[in-house]
C-alpha cells in the first residue's frame, strides 16, 4: 500500500443510507420518552421526601441525594435523546 492510501480509502467508499424510523418506531420511541419522564418525577418525588425528612430530623442532606440527582440527569437525558429522533 503507497502512502496516502489509507486516506482515499474513505474518500472513495460508498455510504449505505441508514432506513428510516417508520411511524411505529417513533411511536415506540415516543412512548419511551414519556415513561422516562415519568421516572425522572418519580426520582425528582423521592429525592424531596429524604431531603424533607433530613430537614425534619435535623440531619445532613442524605448521600442518596447526589446520586439520585445523577440518576435523573441520565435519565433526562434518554428521555430528551429518544425524543429527538427523527423519520
């Protein structure tokens, strides 16, 4: 192989279009976003009682705290990630 050859490889390959989502799929996807969403409150719900019960025992916020902010980020993110997908 001559030097530079590597780099024509790419310039010359042929590209295969992915298929596109049908209507059922995003419909799946859809649906999937929205139950995410939905554990994101419920992480969001559970969150604010072990903060509230923290404050009404007059102790530290809980370490779970941390991570069930984590948690819900990443979920937020599938969510808004399923959501943007297009046909």
């Amino acid at each position: 192989m001559e030097q530079g050859d590597s780099a024509n490889r790419f310039d010359e390959a042929e590209f295969v279009t992915a298929p596109e989502v049908d209507d059922a799929t995003l419909m799946r996807l859809a649906d999937l976003a929205e139950t995410l969403n939905s554990i994101s409150e419920q992480i969001g719900d559970i969150t604010i009682d072990l903060v509230r019960s923290a404050i009404e025992a007059g102790t530290d916020r809980p370490a779970a705290d941390r991570q069930l902010a984590k948690a819900r980020r990443a979920v937020d993110k599938a969510a808004f990630l399923l959501a943007g997908i297009e046909p």
